[in-house]
C-alpha cells in the first residue's frame, strides 16, 4: 500500500512538474512567442506564431517563451554639442515614447533588447537632430521655431522605428542648453533686440502722448475760448436788461427814483459807523439834506 501510494504521489508530482513547464500566461500588457530549438515557432500562414493574453500550452524543454511588453516605453536622450547653421553649439534635452509594434520583426532586429532599441533610436535621433538644427539659426531654434522641429523629428524618427519594429508615438525637446562660451554672447544680442525694441517702443508711446495732450490742451483752449465767450455774451444780455430796467423805472418817477439812489448811496456810505467822509456842505452828494433844509427855512420865514 505504501509503494502504491508513494508511486501515485510521484506520478502526481510529475504531472504538476510537467504541467507548470507545460503552461504559460501571457498578461494583458504583453505579446509572447515561442522559440523551439533555437528557431522561432511559425504560425500556420507561414508568419511568426505570437501568444496573444490569456493562458497557453506549450512543449516542455523544448519550447522556450519570449515575452514582449506592449506597454508605451520612455526614453530620455541628453545630445551631445549640435552645431546650427551659425557654427553656434547647442544641446538639446529631449524624450522619446514608443511601443512594439511588429514583435517578430522587433526581436529580429534587436534581439528584443530594450537597451539596444533605445541605443539605435537615441542614435537616428542624434543624426536628425543635427540635420534639423544645421538648418537653422540659434534664435530659430530656441525660439518659434521648436514645433516645426519637433514635427520632422517625429517624422523621421517613425520612418527609422518602423525597419526596427517599432511605432514612435510622440517626440518631445524639452529644454535646449547653450554652453558657456555660446549662451554669454546670445544672451546679450536677444537682450540688446529687447532693448532697442522696447526703445522704439518708449519713444513711439512718447510721441503718441505728446499728441495726445496738444490735442486735449487745444480742446481745452477752445472749451475755455467758448465758455468765455458765452458768459460775456450772457454778462452783456444781464446788463442790458438791468439797464432797461433802471431806465423804465426813472422814466415812471425821476424824482422818486434820484431819491432811493442817493438813499442807497448814503446806506452803502454810512455802514460802519467809523467810517468818515469829508466834503463841503454844498456837495452834490448831500443835495437832498440841502433840499430839506431850505424847505424847513422857507417854512419858516
């Protein structure tokens, strides 16, 4: 009984052993193919045979699973000194993402190592990039012109990637540096643009200002012209009517109306009471106290 059951855990445990070498698993992010004796195994139209996700059988010892990751790879590339058209240097901080496109394709040109993909594509990248910026200036580059770049960058890049299996998905710079000796002497002629721009600027902002308050101080001349104008034409109407008012009241009674003017006078006169005046008795401006005093004489005799 003892040789029989330990006879049966053995074939059990053969059959997991062959079992767990039998079966593989490819994840949801991964392609796989098979490689059997040292050859890829070939699917049934005459291609390359690629394990889609989910779980699979293969022949023990004799197969051999390849995995491959689908998933979207990053590449950060530092380039070494770029000479533009100027002969001016530059380096250039850029990234690269791509993924597998054609897995046997992949493998059979780069052994399905990543390190050696990155390799090749950092170098088709170098020699695009030094053909892009041998075409342009310093300014063009750091400036305006880092779309139209990045564009032919990514273009070029995708013709390369596809002999290698690959798609490149995006191309990005993300800062371009200028060595020490070069970024002095750039620095100084974008900021001696900047100036003489905003030169132009102060003195055209000057020259509109100027305009701007000899046209005001025109209008203002002409406003303060018309108001004057007006009040003395509005001044001249008061007094004209002030004086056809005092004329159709001396008219109505001359007498009467000599009175109140002299009594108006004497009030304006004699409103301080230390106010002195000194004239002769027989001044005109005492003419009705004269009047009143010969009438009381005249009375009286």
């Amino acid at each position: 009984m003892n040789k029989r059951a330990k006879l049966i855990g053995a074939i059990a445990a053969v059959v997991i052993i062959l079992l767990s070498l039998s079966l593989y698993t490819v994840q949801v992010d991964q392609k796989a193919m098979i490689q059997r004796l040292g050859a890829l195994k070939s699917a049934k139209d005459g291609g390359s045979y690629i394990a889609e996700p989910g779980l699979h059988i293969k022949w023990p010892l004799i197969e051999h699973v390849l995995y491959f990751s689908t998933r979207l790879q990053n590449l950060d590339i530092k380039s070494s000194p770029i000479v533009t058209v100027e002969k001016k240097r530059v380096i250039a901080d850029y990234f690269v993402k791509w993924r597998i496109r054609n897995v046997p394709l992949f493998y059979k040109t780069t052994g399905g190592n990543m390190q050696t993909t990155n390799q090749l594509l950092e170098q088709q990248l170098n020699d695009a990039l030094r053909a892009e910026f041998g075409r342009r200036t310093i300014n063009e580059v750091v400036s305006d012109d880092r779309a139209s770049i990045m564009q032919a960058l990514n273009q070029k890049a995708n013709d390369g990637a596809q002999k290698l299996g690959i798609d490149v998905v995006d191309v990005r710079i993300k800062g371009i540096d200028l060595p020490p000796e070069v970024s002095g002497s750039v620095f100084a002629r974008m900021r001696a643009e900047r100036e003489k721009v905003a030169t132009e600027l102060r003195a055209k902002g000057h020259a509109e200002g100027e305009a701007i308050r000899a046209k005001a101080d025109e209008q203002a001349t002409v406003i303060v012209a018309t108001a004057r104008k007006e009040a003395n034409d509005i001044r001249a109407e008061g007094d004209g009517r002030a004086a056809k008012i005092y004329a159709d009241a001396y008219n109505q009674d001359e007498s009467f109306y000599s009175l109140y003017r002299s009594l108006e006078a004497y009030k304006k006169t004699f409103s301080n009471p230390r106010d002195i005046i000194v004239v002769t008795p027989q001044s005109q401006f005492f003419d009705y106290f004269n009047q009143s005093t010969q009438s009381g004489a005249k009375t009286k005799g």
